[in-house]
C-alpha cells in the first residue's frame, strides 16, 4: 500500500525522441496502400516525431552473436511451432532488404520459410517513394525476424509509414488495423506524451479486435506514446541472466524499460479494476526482454552506420513484435485477459519480475512484488490467456 500511496504522488515526463538517421530515397517495387491526406490538423501530433527504441551491443558480424529463438522459446516457455493469421509490424520509411533478410535468418535458424512468393510475408507502402533509413531498416529487420521467429505459422505484413511523423505513422496504423486477417499488430516506436493524445485513441481500437503492442521506450522513467494508450498494450523491458549451462538464471528490470504514469491519459478500467490506484493509466502492461547485453540475433544487409551483417540488438521494441507473435499462438493475448488471469492466477501467466530500476524516482522506478510501472505485470510464462 505504500508503494501505491506514492505512486499517487508521483508521476514522470518522457524523453522527446527525434526521428533517427539521415534517409535517402530508394523506392522500391512492393505493393503501395492508397496515399492519404494528414489525419489531422493538430500541431501536437503534427510536431509528434519517433524513432524505434532499439540499441546496438556490438558492431556487426558474419555470425549471430545474440542470442537465438530456441533459447527464447526456452526463457518464456513459447512452443516451436504455431501462429495464426497475420502479424502486422508497422514501421516507418522503407527496408529494401526485409525479405531477404527474413530468409536469410530463417535459414539459420532453422525456421520455415517466409516469403512473398510462398504467401507469408507481404510488404506494403503507405506512399509510391518511401525513404530509406538505416535505424528504421534494422528495427523492421528486427520486428519481421522475431515475430517470424516465434509465431513461425503466421504471416507478417509489413506496413511502411511515409515517415516517422504521428500523421504518417496513424495512417500506417489505420492500414493495419482496416485488414480482416489481422490477429494483432507491433508498433515499435513511440515519443514524448502530449495533451491531445487522447483523441487518438480510437485509431488503436482496431475493427477486427487486433490488439496492437507498443514498445514503452528505452529511456528509463516515463510514459510515451502510443504506448499510454488505453487501447494498447506497452511492453517494457527486462534484463536476462544465464547460468553456465545456457538455462535462465534470473529475470530482472532493464534500466532502460520505459514506464510511470500518464499524464493525459485516464486510467483504463482494466487496470482499475484490477486494483490499481490513482486516476490515470500506467504503463508498462507487461514485459519482455530489452537489455542489449541479452540482445537478439538480427541479420541486416542494408547498412546502418556502414555496417551490415549480423546485429546484437535490444531494446523494448523487440518485445513489441514478440508478444504480437504470442498473440498469434494463442489468440488470447488483451489488456483485459491480461489484468483478469493477474487476479486470478499470477504465476500461471507472468514470470514476476520484482527486482531492478529504471530511475531514481522512487516507488514509481522500482520494480517489486505486483504490478510496477517498470515492467508491469512481468514476462510470459503462457500463450493462454
């Protein structure tokens, strides 16, 4: 009670983040959805600039150094086989490469193959000429590779944004959620919250019940958006420790895992009645590996700082993709089941993360006991929920 009594007094600004690299046009030959005007005329969300939380351990290499789907599947108790329907990673700018280095990584890792020829991977852009950007291009190497790598049976629709703008990445997200074989939808970006937030929120409701997954930054302490949306589920982030025979050891809080309380944005009732206190929402819902020192093999031929090859990557933006791929499995995986199967069975759905920072704020960049605002309810120990 106490941690909670000081949750209410308490909340945290997010980190503005600015779109990352300087893209060159490259336009490529992938099917384009139909170009549309701004949303909105909202200079908040005009000004909304993201970029994808993700962070580079090493330089590339010939060889994965990070590490692979069967010891992730191990970690969080996923099956090696499964998905269904269509898994959309919604990105900004174009990867030239994503298919191919989809193929390339399935190859290694031994996993089935995906391709536009063979009706699993579809590419669209959200405008005739997209840019290329080389961070947006390793994160979209990173979304595509782990949501395949984990809901191996589903399909991946990438959807390009023109840009890294709130109006260009709304329409992408719109796209998305406008396409019936949807089953849920990864949005691995975000920025700093701003007063009209709200009145998007309705682009997040998809018509089909697709839940979207967001990352919830890698800045530490503080919310950002989309993921403080009351119609998305943040993911934050965690450290993984391996014992000498490669099991886990321990699953703590990553410093950088985004988190705290919204300031904006009302508190949901699934978190209310879960038992949450205080009026407005609180991020992460759950967690998932982040920490670039636990990083994930990604294979990445269009050059990102000069390098191309295998990356060691982590951040909250691959966890994003992932529990998208977990809701593939299972079909199962809300907001609303999440707090539910909490109250009634915690252990059989979250690993409980309880240890670690990611501030010096206090109770609110402490993770503990419970539901925290650094990693949530905690990790996946299930498909089913």
């Amino acid at each position: 009670m106490k941690k909670w009594i000081l949750l209410l007094l308490m909340s945290c600004l997010c980190v503005v983040v600015a779109a990352c690299g300087d893209p060159a046009g490259d336009p490529d030959d992938d099917a384009t959805a139909s170009e549309s005007s701004a949303l909105s005329a909202d200079p908040k969300l005009g000004a909304f600039t993201a970029r994808p939380p993700h962070h580079i351990r090493h330089n590339a290499t010939t060889a994965p150094t990070g590490l692979s789907p069967a010891q992730i599947r191990a970690v969080y108790g996923l099956p090696s086989s499964g998905g269904t329907g269509t898994i959309a990673i919604i990105d900004a700018y174009d990867d030239p490469t994503a298919e191919n280095d989809l193929k390339v990584f399935s190859a290694k890792f031994g996993l089935p193959t995906c391709t536009t020829a063979n009706g699993c991977f579809q590419k669209v852009k959200m405008a005739s000429r997209l840019k290329v950007d080389g961070g947006w291009a390793l994160e979209i190497s990173l979304d595509v590779q782990w949501a395949h790598a984990i809901a191996p049976n589903a399909k991946i629709l990438l959807v390009e944004a023109r840009s890294a703008g709130g109006n260009d990445l709304l329409a992408a997200v719109d796209y998305a959620c406008s396409r019936p074989d949807v089953v849920a939808g990864s949005m691995s970006w975000g920025g700093a919250e701003f007063s009209s937030q709200t009145a998007y929120d309705g682009h997040f409701a998809c018509a089909n019940s697709a839940p979207l997954f967001a990352s919830s930054g890698d800045n530490g302490t503080g919310p950002e958006w989309p993921s403080i949306s009351p119609n998305v589920i943040a993911v934050g982030g965690t450290s993984l420790a391996f014992n000498a025979d490669g099991s886990l050891a321990a699953e703590t809080a990553w410093s950088g895992s985004g988190g705290g309380i919204s300031l904006y944005t009302p508190v949901p009732t699934y978190q209310s009645t879960y038992g949450l206190l205080g009026a407005m929402r609180q991020v992460p819902d759950v967690s998932y590996n982040a920490d670039p020192a636990s990083g994930f093999s990604v294979y990445d031929s269009t050059s990102y700082n000069g390098q191309k090859g295998w990356f060691k990557v982590g951040g909250t933006s691959a966890g994003a993709p992932q529990w998208a791929a977990i809701r593939a499995l299972g079909l199962t995986a809300t907001n609303s089941a999440f707090y539910t199967d909490a109250a009634a069975s915690y252990a059989a759905h979250f690993r409980d993360v309880a240890s670690g920072t990611n501030g010096a704020c206090g109770a609110v960049c402490t993770a503990g006991p419970g539901y925290d605002t650094v990693t949530g309810l905690g990790s996946p120990v299930t498909t089913a929920f």
